[in-house]
C-alpha cells in the first residue's frame, strides 16, 4: 500500500507545450472497442528517465513497467512492441514531446508512445506517466503521482491504465474492477476475490458449507452470496470496508441468483411456494416488491446500470431460456430462441447485451445476444463446458467458468469472443465469478 494516499494530479503540460512546435500533421486516433472490426494499435514504451533534479530512476521504475505491460497484455486491440523493434533504441533525452524522436517510431509503426519520468523523494518517488500519438505528437494522456513506494506500485499501476483505457475507448472501469468467485477446497466452497488481473486474492467467506452466487453492490462495497449449510440456506453480504460478514434467513427456502439495483437494494430469486425473483427490505428480511411471477421456475435476476431492465432464466416455455423484463413497462420478452436449455444471464451495463450459458451437442457453450437488433452470436467454443458468463462494469470484458483445462477454472474474453485467458485463482474449482468495482 501506499504510505499516503495517492495524491493523483492530472498534468495539463500547458507551460511546456506553448513553445513546440506544431506537430506533423495525422489524423487522431480513434480506437471503437464497442463496435464491430477493432483497431489494433501498436504500442511501444520509451525507456524510463529520472526528472530533475534526480540523479537516477528508483528500482521501482523496472517493476512499474512491467505492471503496466502486464496490465495493457489483457487488451486485445493493443500490441506493445519489443524495445528491440524500436530502430535506435527507446532511449530519449527527456520524457515530453520536444525529447521524443518520434520518426524512430513512426518508422517502426508504433502508434502510441508511453513514457515515465521519476524522481525519488524520502516518502516515496514523483512519478509522471504520459502517452503520445506518434503520428502526430498528441499527448494522449498525462498523470502524476505522488508518494509512490514499491508497496503502491500495483495500486498506481492499475490507476494508470484506468486511465488510459478511458482515454482510448471511453471506459476504464476494467483496470478498478474486481471479481469474486466460488472456490472448491474439499467439501467447502467459500468466497473470494480477486483483481480481474488474478492479483491480490483473498478469501472472504469461512462460513464452512457452500457459499455460491455472489453478486456486488454498484458501489462496491457489499457483496451478498447465498450459503447452503447442514441445516438451511441462508443470504450472506460482506462489508468489505468492515471486513465483516452479516447472514439472515431469508423468507424462502431455496435461493436461485441475486443480484443487486442501482439503488442498492437486492433481488433475490427464491423459493416461496414457487421459486420467483423478490426485491427484498433493507434488512434483507422481508420482501418488499415481487419482481417475476409466474407458475415456472424464474431465477438468476441481472440487472443494467439504470436498474430498469432485468434478465432473467425462466422455464415457462417448457425449458430454461432467457427473459429479460422491462421494469417501468413491466412488458417481458424472450431473448433465446435456439436450444433448449439456456441460463445464468447477465446483461451489459447499458442494457443492449445479453450473455448466457447454452447446452450444445459439443457442451456448455457462451453465447452474446443483441435485443435491440435480435442477433445472437456465439462467443465461446470449448473444449469443455463453458458456463456462467458475468459482464465486466465497462460492459466489454466478460469473465465464465470453464473446465476446458480439466478442473473449473476461471476465464476472461471480450463482447467480441477474443481468446479466452485463464485467471490463476489457486488450487480448487473455481466458479460463478462476479464483477465489481473497487472503493477506491
């Protein structure tokens, strides 16, 4: 952790760009990660300098390149550029526009060009982080950062490519996010989370039994999971401010899914004669508003960022197929047409996707589904079963279960179906992964 709070400035450079000169004439990037056919940009790193005063850059300066490398390797429209592919070396005389040599790049066709300045202090380093278009010498993005210590280094890391994916695409929730999981030891499963990186993992549940299906507060400071005991099935949040763990009976016998709105409240699918999707009391032990009923089975509630549309799994149509509820309207329609079984949605944050888990001939399957347009693409091709897809906070990443490796583990794609990429989560089945975003 940082020694202080990091103290982040955004640095308008407007002294030291006055007097450059006008910079070669390119059109400006443009990088649409939501939209068909990405754009892929090739990203190189100059090497790191000390600012002056400062005789050298700390030993931070190393492993902060490789955080940011390692951070930017889970984008797929970037690729970052050996130092070796740089004619000349990345070597410059200075961090700002004016030091870079930016022909070097543009004949190795490198787009973007990240550099870091540092200067050590008693309390930690200054550390100055900017990205420039080499076609043009647009400055992209400028960040400083104060305090910064080799125990900050991952915090300021991830706060870096925050905002450089915002700057890029307009999102940047990725970088603050992370996720919890069920994970397998023995008889037990029990809840953790993690960076959607696979940093910072830790176990937050001990309640013995099975703890499954978490579901995170907008904010980010609850996460509610359902416990399945030796004697009843009970709901669980964790404070994750308080590190503390509070667990009603709810009034139902079985939970099928939560998932909380935007007001912060939760819904919770469970069974009360029949199993329907309830909006529960504040102290999570009454209902106070009926969302889905009918005489099927309705479970896994998913709500979009404005909280007005709710998918859904239902089996009123003779099997499970996905549903998704206009709240306002109280109008439903069904999403899936094809197969015969399909479950655990989870819509996008603007409420125009829907990801699902089918059962094919070849196993569990992850599908996509655009409900303004009715298109339906598969995402999600094994081996194995591929199951319980959950939508980044950005509404671009999407994190499923598979036991493609033998054991479940957990896995990370994009809306567009990139290469799936395993997240190391440790020994044990690891399932129904959950996004959130971190308090920051």
């Amino acid at each position: 952790m940082l020694r202080r709070a990091v103290a982040t400035l955004v640095l308008l450079f407007a002294a030291a760009m006055a007097g450059a000169p006008a910079p070669a004439r390119g059109a400006a990037l443009s990088i649409d990660i939501f939209g068909p056919g990405q754009s892929r940009v090739n990203m190189a790193f100059a090497e790191p300098l000390p600012l002056a005063p400062a005789p050298a850059v700390p030993q931070e300066a190393a492993r902060f390149a490789t955080l940011v490398r390692e951070n930017l390797g889970f984008l797929p429209f970037l690729h970052l550029v050996a130092d070796s592919e740089i004619l000349g070396g990345t070597r410059m005389p200075g961090v700002t526009r004016d030091d870079l040599d930016m022909r070097r790049f543009q004949l190795s066709k490198v787009d973007l060009i990240m550099t870091t300045g540092w200067q050590p202090g008693v309390d930690g380093s200054r550390l100055e982080c900017r990205v420039y278009e080499a076609s043009s010498g647009r400055l992209v993005l400028g960040k400083a950062y104060l305090r910064v210590d080799a125990d900050g280094l991952v915090r300021v890391a991830d706060l870096f490519c925050s905002h450089f994916m915002e700057a890029l695409t307009g999102r940047g929730e990725f970088f603050r996010s992370r996720l919890a999981f069920s994970r397998r030891e023995g008889q037990k499963r029990e809840i953790w989370v993690m960076t959607p990186q696979g940093r910072d993992m830790r176990q937050v549940s001990f309640l013995g039994g099975t703890s499954s299906s978490p579901a995170w507060s907008v904010d980010g400071r609850y996460l509610a999971f359902s416990h399945h005991s030796v004697w009843q099935h009970t709901l669980a949040v964790w404070d994750s401010q308080a590190n503390r763990i509070f667990e009603t009976k709810i009034p139902g016998t079985t939970i099928g899914g939560m998932d909380f709105l935007p007001d912060g409240s939760l819904a919770v699918a469970m069974t009360r004669g029949n199993m329907d999707i309830f909006k529960m009391t504040r102290d999570l032990t009454r209902v106070s508003d009926t969302l889905v009923s009918h005489w099927a089975i309705d479970v896994s509630p998913s709500f979009d960022a404005e909280g007005r549309l709710m998918a859904f799994t239902s089996d009123r149509q003779g099997n499970p197929q996905i549903f998704v509820k206009d709240l306002q309207t109280g109008r439903e329609e069904r999403v899936t047409y094809e197969g015969k079984y399909n479950t655990s949605p989870s819509i996008s944050p603007d409420g125009r996707l829907v990801v699902y888990s089918r059962r094919t001939p070849e196993g569990h399957r992850i599908f996509i589904s655009d409900i303004q347009a009715m298109r339906e693409r598969q995402l999600t091709f094994g081996p194995g079963n591929d199951e319980e897809p959950t939508f980044s906070p950005d509404g671009y990443f999407v994190a499923f279960s598979s036991n493609r490796s033998g054991s479940y583990k957990l896995y990370l794609t994009t809306r567009h179906g990139d290469e799936p990429r395993m997240l190391e989560t440790g020994k044990g089945a690891a399932t129904h992964p959950a996004f959130g975003l971190r308090i920051e």
